[in-house]
C-alpha cells in the first residue's frame, strides 16, 4: 500500500530562521511521484513541485529546495530565510504511476512569526 | 481562464438531505478528482475521473456519487448527509502526463466547499 508519513505536525520558528519539513514515503511501485503543495490560510491549494521516482537531482527554487533521496524514501522540504508569508500548511503528496491519484500525507503547518 | 471552479463555498445541511456539490474546470482537462480534507487527515480522494463516462473510487468513496458526462463537469453527490461527511471538499483537475518520459501534470484545486452536516 502507498503511504506518505509527514511526522512533524506543527513547526514554529522566528522569521529568517531555516525551517526543513520532512516527507517520508512508502511504495512498491518502481515508478512515482512525489509532489509538495502549499494552502495557505485562505485554504486554497498551491503546487509547489513535482518529481520523479528516477530523478533524485535536488532542485532549488530562490528559498526553496528539495531533497529526494530513494535509499531513505525521503522528499524533504527546506525553506531557507523563512518569511512571515511562508506561514501555511505545507502538504507532501505521492502519486501513482498511471493514475495519477493523489495520497496526500497529514500535512505540517509551518507559522513564521516576526 | 476561471481554473477549477467549485459552487457552493459554503452549505449546511441536515442529516439525511442529499446534494450536489459542483466543480467544473475551464482547462480541457482529461482527468478530475474529488478529495476531502478533515483536520489531522490531510487530503483523501473520494472518486476519480479519467475521461467522459469514466469514473472510478478513491480512499473513501462510500456516501458519495459522481457521474462524468461532459469533460468540464464532475458533479459530487451526497445521496444521504451524515455528520461524518462534515468536512471541506475539494475537486481538482490534470492533464495527463507521459509515463514514458517520467511526466506527470499537477493537479489545480478548486477553491473548496465547506459542508457542515448537523
């Protein structure tokens, strides 16, 4: 069965300060996706990145950057210099091959405050 | 482009009243989804659309309804409303990807409907 574990319920830190969410995930398929969203708190649900099972390059978008290691089933998440609009419940998600069916895990709400 | 629209934002209903809740997407489309969320939960998918006339169950499918008869349209139906289907809903929409090439689309949310059961 497909699972995606997120263990970090809540996480506060102090703007500026580096913040990593952590996504574990489970599956026996050979190939997959992971993704991550972002809903702030006006509840809608943004994209942030998508990967596949036979790309673990990390990726680094300006504050962002992933972290996707098979060997551990890891797709972590690091906002560096965290910012009071980084506030949001952050979402890992991992789809199936040809479905493309989204498990989502628990989510991780990240509050930033000033 | 409107995106994924879903109406109403907001309903009450009471135990045993049946609805529909709308969602439709602007984008052409091919697959559709609907998914809950309920605090500590996160997202569970409820019925998925591959294509017109196509429909089939995700996690929690048991209490709802969908039919896909256009590509725009993905109706969900509450046949019977009880207060375990108090949550927030949310449908979404993709495009197909390409397997072979290791792409898959992100999926667009709607904007959510939240439905209190009482």
């Amino acid at each position: 069965a497909q699972k995606v574990t997120q263990a970090q319920t809540e996480i506060s830190v102090v703007e500026k300060e580096d913040v990593t969410l952590d996504c574990v995930y489970e599956t026996r398929d050979t190939t997959y996706y992971l993704f991550w969203y972002k809903q702030p708190p006006s509840g809608e649900l943004v994209f942030l990145i998508r990967r596949n099972s036979f790309d673990e390059q990390n990726e680094i978008s300006g504050r962002y950057s992933w972290n996707f290691q098979k060997s551990t089933s890891s797709f972590n998440f690091t906002i560096t210099a965290s910012q009071v609009v980084d506030s949001a419940v952050y979402f890992c998600a991992l789809s199936e091959a040809t479905t493309d069916k989204l498990i989502f895990g628990t989510g991780t709400r990240l509050q930033v405050f000033p | 482009n409107a995106g994924v629209t879903q109406t109403p934002k907001f309903q009450v209903l009471k135990t045993g009243q049946s609805m529909t809740l709308q969602c439709a997407q602007d984008m052409n489309h091919e697959y559709m989804s609907w998914y809950r969320q309920d605090p500590g939960m996160g997202l569970r998918l409820i019925h998925y659309s591959v294509g017109a006339g196509i429909t089939d169950q995700g996690e929690v499918p048991n209490g709802y309804n969908v039919s896909r008869s256009t590509t725009e349209d993905f109706p969900l139906r509450l046949l019977s409303a009880a207060p375990s289907q108090t949550s927030v809903y949310f449908c979404a929409s993709s495009s197909p990807g390409d397997a072979a090439l290791g792409w898959v689309n992100e999926q667009f949310f709607g904007p959510g409907t939240r439905l209190t059961v009482l």
